[in-house]
C-alpha cells in the first residue's frame, strides 16, 4: 500500500516521464506535451480542452489607444487654469467608425472603445462636462492618458497570449477570439471507457426491483466528460471470469483510458486485478492509503490505462477525483492538473482512525468548512450535497472547532 503522493507521482511518470509531483504542479504534467496526440478544433468546441500549443497575439491589443470612457477627447493642456474651460466640439467618434480630425484648442465627442485621434491625449468624463451648442463646457482637468488604454496594454505583437497546456473555459476562448484566432490545436480529447461490475447491480429506474441501481457509471461518464474526455458506458458486467476477461480486451482495444468499479479486492468474486494480470497488464500500483478508497489500482494493458476502483459509490468517486482526474488531465498534457488545494478552518471538531488519509465529503460554510455527517463509503448522498473534500493527514486522529484543514472543493476537479 502506498501514499497518494507516490501514487501521483507513478501516474506522472506513466502519463508523461515527470520526475516527480512536485515537478507535474510546477513545471507542468503537460511539459513534455499531450500523451495522446493533438487536433484542432474551432472556437466553439474549444472549451473543456487543453492546448496543444502556444498562441501568439499577432498584434498589439488593444491595436490602437481607445477611450476607456464616453465623454470627450481633449488635449490636456488645453485644460490650464482654474476652469471651467469651454471648448467647441470638432467632430465625433464612435467605435467601427473612421476616427475625427481634432484640432488643438477643441474637443472630440468619443464614445467607450472608439479609437483616440491622433493629437488628443485624454478623455473628460461625460459627467464632468455640460453639452452647449456646438461646445462642452468641461468642469474638471484630466492629466495625460487618463480615461484613455493604450495600444499594446494588453498584449505585444508577439506576446504569449495563452501558453500550451493551459485548460480552456469560456474566458480563454474569449481571449483566443481577441488575437482572432478561429481555431487552435488542443490535445485529442481521451477515449473513456466505464465498465462497471457486479451480480448485484441493474440500471437504474426500476424503484423496488431486486439488485442495486448502479449509480456509479453514469456519474463517471460525466465527470469524465467535464475533465474533456469522450466517455461511454459498456455494459454492466457480471461476476464471471470468462465475461471479465473478454470486456477487458475490448475495452483496453477500444478505448484510451478504462475506469473499472468494483472487482478490485482480495474476495473471491473481485476479478478485474486477477484478469488484468493474467491478461499481462502491467500494474503500475494497487492499494493506496486513502479512506475510502484503498483497493484501487492503476494498471496498463496494451495501449489502455485502466483505473480499477472500488465499488461503493463513495469510494468510487472519491478514488476517481483524487487518482483519475489527475490522469485524464495529465494525458491531455494540462499544465495543472492536480486540483488546487485551499485553507479552511472547521466548523466543529472531528475524529478519525489513524493510518490513511482521509478524503472526507464536506460543505463549505463561508470562510469555514463542515464535514459531512455520513462518511459512510456506500453513501451517495454527502457526495451529492457536499461541495469539497477535506483532507486529514494520516497521522492525525482528532482535529478541534477551528482547527485549519486542507479543502479541495468539487469545482476545481
């Protein structure tokens, strides 16, 4: 059994050779590019994908000095004195409109975003003046590029607007389409294969019926979707040992990563590590000392990497977030792909059996953090109102009200 952090650091080493996950964090699991191969993709399909390449402003950004406000394009040295200073309006400009001439001694009606004249150095509020006529009346001074951004403020020509293994949302799309980029090359999204097993399950939707509705396979499709992978579900498998060597096969033939649940202990119906290794997988580590979650297991079978986790709910999607979200990040070469981790202190006191790290649900209470009543590793239920993990230490076995705790909330997976 082994420590979580050396079990990131052999996934890193698998993924992408990282010494270290110190080195994945810092220097990027993503340093050494995508595992999977790369494509490219246009603006809309961009978000939830890691880029595969540095991207370039190609000019400056803003391209030109533009009006930070609506109000009035001046000289400000025009505005000496005690004021107010009345000055006649010489033109207008507005945003995708050819910029006014202005003259020494006038003002420029400019609106937000319209690009500054050549010989105007600052923009008055439109509150600090009083329309007259063909004139303003300005009642307050403005220094030198005030109200005014400037060309290049943003990004150079040549600037790294967005650097390869950067995960994209909708606001690193934004500025992808700013340095009018229509597409990008991002990491190949990961093939997910979920195959979940067990006698006792059926699909859900059936309330009352005899087994289990399986619950764990349609979470782990969409978590893997969210992490930017293509997923789908094979069908439920039983405990037989011929059907668990086939569905491996398959799955390993099919897809790039396999997320198995359940059959990954020591009993005499869990088949996946004894398969695997039978299949001649190579088992990159199995046990971790985590609560819940220890029996997991990372293994590589031909191309494939297979995440075997255990089979209570709460285990299962404990051990993904921790283990397998880091793994589809680092495959799409993301240069962070280990959630951040944040400081809170603790609603009330807590007490734990030593000897594994705990990885508790919790809610997040402002500025401090509860966990959750029910740790039960069978319970869906703290998965579903929870917002974030607490981490206890290992050698810890009783934390106080008010006592700081590290948290690593459901958003930042």
């Amino acid at each position: 059994m082994i420590e979580l952090s050396a079990a990131l650091e052999l996934l890193f080493q698998t993924v992408s050779g990282s010494a270290s996950v110190a080195a994945a964090s810092s220097a990027g699991a993503g340093s050494r590019g995508p595992a999977l191969g790369v494509e490219r993709v246009s603006l809309d399909r961009a978000a939830g994908r890691v880029l595969a390449e540095d991207v370039r402003a190609t000019v400056p950004v803003p391209l030109h000095d533009y009006s930070a406000m609506d109000g009035y394009a001046v000289d400000s040295a025009d505005l000496v004195g005690g004021g107010p200073w009345t000055l006649p309006v010489v033109g207008q400009c507005r945003t995708g409109h050819p910029t006014a001439l202005f003259q020494r001694g006038g003002a420029v009606r400019i609106f937000t975003g319209a690009a500054l004249p050549a010989g105007a150095n600052a923009v008055v509020m439109q509150e600090n003046t009083t329309a007259e006529a063909d004139a303003v009346v300005v009642r307050q001074a403005v220094r030198p590029g005030e109200n005014v951004r400037r060309a290049g403020e943003d990004l150079r020509a040549g600037d790294v607007a967005l650097a390869r293994g950067t995960r994209l949302s909708g606001f690193q799309v934004a500025l992808l389409a700013t340095v009018d980029r229509a597409e990008v090359l991002v990491a190949r999204a990961p093939r997910v294969g979920v195959l979940c097993t067990g006698d006792e399950l059926r699909p859900a939707g059936n309330p009352g019926g005899p087994g289990l509705a399986e619950s764990n396979g349609v979470a782990l499709v969409a978590l893997a979707r969210q992490l930017g992978g293509e997923a789908a579900r094979a069908p439920l498998l039983a405990d037989d040992a011929v059907a668990t060597r086939r569905a491996l096969q398959q799955a390993a033939s099919s897809y790039d990563v396999v997320l198995t649940v359940g059959g990954v202990s020591v009993g005499d119906h869990d088949l996946v590590r004894p398969t695997l290794v039978e299949l001649g997988a190579e088992i990159v580590f199995a046990k971790v000392a985590i609560r819940p979650g220890k029996p997991v297991l990372l293994a590589r079978l031909g191309g494939a990497w297979i995440l075997g986790l255990p089979g209570n709910p709460a285990s299962a999607l404990v051990t993904f977030a921790f283990l397998g979200a880091p793994l589809l990040r680092a495959l799409q070469g993301d240069r962070e792909p280990l959630a951040e981790k944040r400081s809170l202190r603790l609603t009330s006191a807590f007490r734990q059996n030593p000897g594994r790290l705990g990885l508790y649900r919790g809610r997040t209470v402002g500025a401090e953090v509860e966990i959750l009543s029910n740790q039960a590793s069978g319970a869906s239920t703290a998965m579903a109102w929870g917002n974030c993990f607490v981490l206890v230490p290992a050698d810890v076995r009783e934390l106080g009200a008010g006592d700081a705790v590290e948290v690593v909330l459901h958003a930042e997976l």
